[in-house]
C-alpha cells in the first residue's frame, strides 16, 4: 500500500510531465482523512461544446475498499481557464456518497466551445492533482483539426503502462478507449506484476480491481491530459462473455454483470445518465466535434446475440468453418436491434465531414484458410457477418460522408480497405479501418496474423508484435494515422516509435495508395 510520501512522489511526476498544478502537488496535513483521499487521479469525458464531465474519487486506501465507510463526504470542485487557478470559469460543491464508492461525476456546463480548461477537486484539506480538459468546437465549426488517440485492451500485470504515458505526452484533443479497461483473470506467463486478490465477482473486487490500475501514475497522466470517451469489452466482466451469459455458464453470472458495470460506471468519466433502469447501462450515443467529425460510440457486449456454435458445457467464442451454419443467421445481431436502429438513423442524421465508428474490435473479415474451409472466430463482427452487413448497408443509404471504423480487442494493428460485400475485393470500397494493438495485453502469434493478413487482401497492414497506440490527426481533408508502439512493456521507461503512417483522403474512401 503506497504511504503519503509515495503518494506526494507521484503528484511530483505527473506536475513534472505538466499534467498537474505544480502548486497542489505538495504535500499537505491530512485534515478530514487518515491519508491522502485523491489516490486514483482525477479524468474528464465526454465533451461537448459547452462542457464535459469531471470524475474523481475518494480512496485513501484504494486496495481496501478505498478506506472511508458508509460516510459521506463534501467535494469542492473547480474548472479554471488558467493552470493556477487564477481565472475560475466554474466551481461548486457535490456529495461523494459511499453507495458510489465515493466516486463523483460533476457535469460542467455553461463553459466556452473549442476552449482549454483546468481543473481539479478539494476535500478534508487536500487538493487533487490538476486536470486538462477541453470542449468541443461549435456545431457549425468545420474548420481546425482533432487530433485523436485510440487504445485498448491494459491487461495491468502483462506489462507498465509507458504507453499511457507516451500518448499524453503528445496532448491530444480527445482520447477514444474502445475497452478492456481492466483484465478480471489473471495470467501466469509472461507477468511483470501482480493483480492485487482474485479474479473479481463481486462489486467490492471490481472496485479494487479499478483502484489498483487507477493508481498506476502513468494512466492517471493520460487521464489529466485530455477528455476521455469510452467504452467496454468483454474484460469488464468476464472474458468472451455475450449479453446474460458468461464463458462458464454461470448461473449467478447476471449478478457478476451488474458488479462490473457499476464499477466501470464508479470509475470512468462517464454521465450519470448512462445509467438507466433494469440495469442497462447505455454506452452508444454521438460524439460531436464541430462539424467536423462525429464519433459513433459502440457497445457491441451488452446487447448481443451468443456466441455461435459454443462448445459442449461452454459459452464465449470459438473457431469454426462450414459446419458451423448458425454463424450466418440473418437473424443475428452483435449490438442489438434497438442500437442498429440508433445507429442507421444518427448516420442519416450526420453532416459531419468525417463520421468516425469507435467500437471494440476488427470489423472487416479476417478468415483463416484451414483443411475443412475458411475458419472464423465467432468473439468478433465474422461471428455475426448478417450484422456487418446490415451496418454497411445503413453506411450506404445513410450517405455519411468519409466514414472510418475504429477497433481494439485483438491486440493487433490492423489497417484495412472495407468492402461494400464484406470479403469481395472486386466490390467498392466503402471506409477505412484502423484497429489498434493494444496497450500491454499480449498479442497474437507471427504465423496466425500473417496466415490472415494473406487470406484477406483487403487487409492492407498487420502486426501484432508490439504495442501501443493509434494517433490520428483528423482535418478537413485528410485524416493521418500514426501506428505508436513501444520497444517492449517489461519496462516503465520504455522508449515510443512510429511503426507505419497512413492517409484517408476525403471524398476517396478506404486508404490512400502509397
């Protein structure tokens, strides 16, 4: 358990790395708390031109239930056009309540479009450390650019999170985390540190869970540098689970569900408002950035269809060819027929320039050749290729202009042609893909990515060696993609390079010819 000086050393970092108020990084007399309660950093999300969110929470003992009982507890807040404090846009007081394990989610609103802003939080005598947010530009603003980082998948005892330190480093304006935020299970090979207790079924696990990886300092510095948007995987919960279902079958697993999300929702900078009744938690929505992008958010877990042709006594995904005759049911869906609708009508909607679909995983198919016939892992879109073709035929009506898929989940960089018929090189190309590798989950092996990249010519690039982050600088037009990955996660000082650049044009989709 980190004590106060420790807590002080990585307050002095991250002002260091200019994420934080150098003058609330001291140290102060811990009135109101036994130790210093701001232990998991503070985030922003989910901007708009007016305002965003702003989260902290209160954890003097973040690995024991956060350590402060059923009390309580005043949150000063405040949201400032300067770093000292010295020109407060908005402030205000809110509640950390111990049925939110004293987690806030403050919405600021009234503030300027296309502006920087500071803030931070203040309880029992302590400061918070300071973070960065922005909104987004006005409505009619086309004009500026966004520069946009793209992550997933920090399995914490694979590998530090340099990354995360990395990506702030080179301040974007928005951060897009497309799941996979936390790893339930826990692996034997190849760990550079340790999950702190089991794997978690319960709320109090998930939220020392989160706790544990909120204390890494490097992710709090990607946290203070930028707004977030988020949203989940499968590891939230459970690995490979589908809707009501988890991998083991398990006949409490609703109740397991339910434990993960309310922990996500506790510890990410999301608005209260994703939290509906009966238990939903409703992620999707848009994400507007002027007039030029608009960001689909995904949930492609909560509303899916089960995995087809699970093994005997299992759920969660499989490898499967020919025999496999429910994968291509028309009736199938992997978001849900209510966020389909959604999501085919706020295309149709959309006048923004570029139309940016940030979901969890590899959209375009990616077969493997075997003896019985093409091989499909059903986890993904080819487990439900009926679905894809539904998406890609509301992209055609919609008319959206410039559309890209953003993914994660498989631990590779993939960049990608999408077709209008999925598989068919000879059909236009309709988008372009960008799937990131991860942060320090493991990858996949050399032979199996590149057993798929030959299958699939769509597939324009591949790598699953390294990893890392996307940064994808977006004007009106063109969009550039920077491939950042690491020389290796086994250490906290891990240098960052460019593995491949790419270009999207508008108005010539898919990506652009060398």
């Amino acid at each position: 358990m980190p004590d106060r000086r420790e807590a002080l050393r990585r307050s002095l970092a991250l002002a260091a790395a200019g994420f934080l108020s150098p003058g609330f990084a001291r140290a102060k007399s811990p009135a109101g708390f036994s130790s210093y309660p701001f232990t998991l950093g503070v985030a922003a999300g989910s901007p708009t031109a007016t305002g965003f969110v702003i989260w902290t929470r209160l954890a003097p003992l973040p690995l024991e239930g956060g350590g402060l009982g059923a009390e309580g507890h005043e949150v000063r807040w405040e949201v400032a056009h300067d770093e000292k404090f010295a020109r407060i846009a908005k402030r205000g007081t809110v509640t950390a309540e111990a049925s939110r394990a004293h987690a806030v989610h403050v919405e600021v609103e009234g503030l300027e479009p296309g502006r920087w802003y500071h803030y931070r939080f203040l309880a029992g005598g302590e400061a918070s450390a300071t973070g960065r947010s922005r909104t987004a530009p006005a409505a009619g603003s086309g004009d500026g650019r966004l520069l946009l980082a793209l992550a997933s998948c920090q399995h914490y005892e694979q590998g530090w999170f340099a990354a995360h330190r990395h990506l702030a480093g080179e301040s974007p304006d928005l951060v897009a985390f497309v799941g996979d935020y936390i790893y339930e299970s826990s692996r034997k090979a190849g760990t550079v540190r340790a999950h702190h207790g089991p794997e978690p079924r319960t709320l109090a696990a998930y939220r020392d869970r989160y706790a544990q990886y909120k204390t890494d300092e490097d992710l709090q510095a990607a946290h203070a540098c930028a707004p977030w948007i988020v949203t989940w995987d499968d590891h939230e919960v459970d690995n490979d689970y589908a809707n009501d279902r988890g991998q083991d079958l398990d006949p409490d697993f609703l109740a397991r569900r339910a434990a993960g999300y309310r922990a996500f929702f506790e510890h990410l900078p999301v608005r209260p408002s994703v939290l509906r009744e009966g238990g939903e938690y409703r992620l999707y929505g848009t994400h507007a950035w002027g007039a030029l992008a608009s960001l689909f958010v995904l949930d492609d877990r909560q509303y899916r269809d089960h995995q087809a042709c699970a093994r005997p006594g299992r759920g969660g995904s499989a490898v499967v060819g020919p025999e496999c005759e429910e994968r291509t049911r028309e009736d199938r869906t992997l978001l849900g027929r209510a966020q389909e609708r959604w999501l085919a009508q706020a295309l149709a909607d959309s006048k923004a320039r570029w139309n940016l679909l940030v979901q969890q995983t590899l959209f375009v198919p990616a077969g493997r050749p075997m003896e019985r016939g093409m091989q499909y892992w059903t986890d993904g879109w080819d487990g439900y290729p009926a679905a894809r073709e539904r998406l890609l035929a509301a992209l055609a009506k919609s008319g959206a202009a410039n559309p890209v898929v953003l993914g994660g989940d498989v631990h590779t960089n993939y960049v990608a042609d999408v077709h209008a018929r999925p598989g068919d090189p000879g059909s236009p190309v309709v988008a372009a893909e960008f799937c990131g590798t991860s942060i320090t989950s493991q990858g996949g092996g050399r032979k199996l990515v590149q057993s798929i990249r030959e299958a699939n010519p769509h597939i324009r690039y591949a790598d699953g060696s390294r990893r890392g982050y996307a940064m994808l600088d977006i004007g009106r037009e063109r969009l550039e993609a920077r491939l950042r990955v690491l020389d290796t996660v086994a250490r906290r000082d891990a240098e960052v390079s460019t593995a491949a650049r790419f270009t999207v044009l508008a108005g010539r989709p898919g990506i652009a010819k060398d």
